[in-house]
C-alpha cells in the first residue's frame, strides 16, 4: 500500500442522487473521492 493511505473500510453508505446524475456517475465519483 502506497506511504500514507489506509485501506478502504467495510460499510455502507447511503446517498441521494443528484437529479440528472447517474447512478454510474454518483459510483464514480464517490470511489474517486474515497480513493478506491
């Protein structure tokens, strides 16, 4: 694993899609932002 990152934890998370987003498009974006 790369200096200073921690694996990603095990959860669950919960979100309303914005209008006009896709639910691809939300997955995308949440994995950019959390690094996986």
């Amino acid at each position: 694993m790369p200096r200073g990152r921690t694996p990603a934890g095990d959860g669950l998370l919960l979100l309303d899609k914005p209008e006009g987003w896709t639910s691809h498009d939300v997955v995308a974006r949440t994995r950019r932002l959390a690094a996986t």
